[in-house]
C-alpha cells in the first residue's frame, strides 16, 4: 500500500476512520471525506500526526457534485486514484407505516447513490490504475430486519450494484469488494434517523458483544490487499443470519421481528410511534 492512493468517504469516523488509520500507518495516501468541517480537520490532523499524508474533503455523499469535486480534489492532489472505499452511510429506525418518505429518500441518497456517484467519477482512474472498489455493505443488505426498511434497501441496492459492476470489471482487471459487517461498535446507530428524520443519539444494541471498527478495518485492508475476495461477511452472527434466511426464511421473519422488539424492550424505546419516545421502564 506504499504510496497508494485511497479515497475513503465517510472518513471522519467509525469503520471510515479505522481503514484510513490502517491504510496510513500502511504508507499510502489517504483522502478522506465527511460533511462536517470541524470533525474531518480533528481526523485529518490526527492521522498526520500518526504520519500519514490525508487530504480532507468536505463533502456530501449525497450530492454528486460534492462527490464529482472529491475525485477531482484526488486527481489534483496525487494524480491518481488506485482504491476507492464506499464508506459513508446512514441509518435509520421506524416501521415503514411510520416512515416519513423523505427519511426514506435520504437513507437511499447517501447510502446507495453516495456509492453511485464516487463510483461513477472514480472508475476512469481505476480502470487505469486496475485498482479495487470497494462498498461497505451490511449484513441487512443479505438479510433485511424490520424497523429498517430504507437502511436495508439500501444495502440491498449496493449489493446489487457492485455485483453487476464486479463483472463488468473482470475485462479491465479491477478488484470490486462488497463487505457486509455484522454488529459494529461505531456511532452509526446513535446518528440514526428516526421515522420523522431526528436524530435519536441513542443506541438500542448492547455494543460490548460487536466487532470493533478497528477489528472490521483489518479484514478489509486484508480482503483489498489480497485481491481475492469478492464478499466479505463478517461476524458469526452475521454469517448464521444469512445462511438461515437460504434455508430458513419464514422462520427467520419471525425470528428478526423477534430481536427487534427486544432491542425495544432493553432500552425501553419504541420504534412503532410517529416519535422516537422513552417508554416507562
């Protein structure tokens, strides 16, 4: 990874913060990218001080010209691109009844077409530089999970993407990964958004038991380093959810639901109201 260039969106924290400390302390050239300004600089600054070199780009994964002005921001800075790391992510939580349509149209914006747009501007590069593309997916984009109905087709839409593009690459030698981590201890859950579009800064899911970032950061600098891999499923949680749903799948809706409203009643929230609430304990 000497010298390498990686663009990783969504740099500023969580798993996107954990490959650009991997890929720096690695030797290569890291451009990061996140839409709040003060967290990105703490970072950038951060990772520089650990001696990587990092370009920050604030950006919206959500706005293809924010995305379009990461790659040119890349192109100007290195001259090149060899990895690109779809990162940048939302979540969400509120049964679809509920859900605010343009909740729904947010989580699809940045999760699913965020990894459209980099993508979209990146490849000519990456072609060039036969490098890899990479999405991070979620284990709810091979098995959704109710009270995530956008997050998970999302996930399902990316999955979807890379697929189709992974065969289109074989001819030009670039590697396309799609990575699908199970329960991850990162802030994700806290900035989910709820069925009205708040932020709920609170997380339903005991995070003691999850992968760590930094644990998830290192499969994936493997995966990319090898080349060989074209999914990576993480976690044994994750694993047995996906292979249940082949074979069992009536019994894992019923199973998901299940884990769902536990989830609610541990922290006494409830995701069926119009409201993120407190419920009396």
């Amino acid at each position: 990874m000497e010298d390498r260039v990686i663009i990783i969106t969504g740099g500023s924290s969580g798993i996107g913060r954990a490959l650009a400390e991997k890929f720096g302390e690695a030797g290569a050239k890291l451009v990061i990218t996140g839409r709040k300004k003060d967290q990105l600089e703490r970072t950038a600054t951060a990772l520089r001080e650990n001696g990587a070199t990092v370009l920050p780009v604030v950006a919206d994964a959500s706005i293809e010209s924010d995305c379009a002005h990461v790659v040119e921001s890349a192109i100007k800075e290195f001259g090149t691109i060899d990895i690109l790391v779809n990162n940048a992510g939302i979540s969400m939580r509120g049964r679809f009844e509920d859900l605010q349509l343009d909740v729904f149209k947010k989580v699809m914006d940045v999760n699913f077409y965020g990894t459209v747009y980099t993508t979209k501007y990146a490849l000519p590069h990456i072609i060039r530089s036969r490098g890899s593309i990479v999405g991070i997916s979620s284990v709810n984009g091979k098995r959704a999970t109710p009270a995530r109905s956008a997050y998970s087709a999302s996930k399902f839409a990316m999955t979807g993407f890379l697929e189709s593009l992974r065969s289109e690459m074989i001819e030009h030698g670039v590697h396309v990964l799609t990575v699908c981590p199970g329960f991850t201890a990162s802030n994700i859950r806290r900035a989910a958004l709820t069925a009205t579009g708040k932020i709920t800064g609170e997380t339903t899911h005991d995070e003691s038991h999850s992968m760590s970032a930094e644990a998830v950061a290192g499969h994936v600098y493997m995966a990319i380093v090898n080349r060989r891999r074209r999914d990576l499923l993480l976690t044994l949680q994750g694993k047995l959810a996906v292979w249940l749903n082949v074979f069992f799948p009536r019994w894992m809706d019923r199973k998901t639901l299940e884990f769902i409203r536990k989830e609610e009643e541990r922290a006494h929230v409830r995701f069926d109201t119009k409201s993120y609430s407190k419920r009396p304990a």
